[in-house]
C-alpha cells in the first residue's frame, strides 16, 4: 500500500496539484492483486511442491507465463 501513496504522491507532482482518489488508488491495487492471486492460482499444481524448488524447465516456463501478466497494472 505505500506503494500506492507514492504513486499518488508522484502522479500529484505531476499533474500540478490534482491529488488521485486514495480510495480508488487503494481499490485499484487491491484488483491488481487479486487478479494476480488468479493467475498464480491457475499454475497451484505447478506451484504445489516448490517448496523444494522446481525444476529449471518448470521455473523458466513459469516466468515466461507469469513476468508480463504479474507486472502489469491493467
């Protein structure tokens, strides 16, 4: 969540003073993560004894499906 104040902080700064909703800011973080908390769910098999660390090939494919999806704030 500080993430989402500096966010705001930096996007006021730019804007000359228009200060973000908090409230929306917050809003939309939290979809952010529970979107995120879908697609990880789709790979819980994949994900289920990584405990142990996975095998190579698992862990690229993993992050070639997950990195974009993961960062992204749409």
């Amino acid at each position: 969540m500080d993430a989402t104040d500096q966010h705001d902080e930096y996007l006021a700064e730019q804007e000359e003073g228009d200060i973000p909703d908090t409230d929306e800011s917050l809003a939309a973080e939290l979809q952010r993560q529970l979107r995120d908390l879908d697609l990880i769910a789709n790979y819980s098999n994949d994900l289920r004894r990584a405990g142990r660390g996975l095998p190579i090939d698992t862990s690229i494919r993993l992050r070639v499906e997950l990195r974009t999806p993961l960062s992204s704030r749409d």
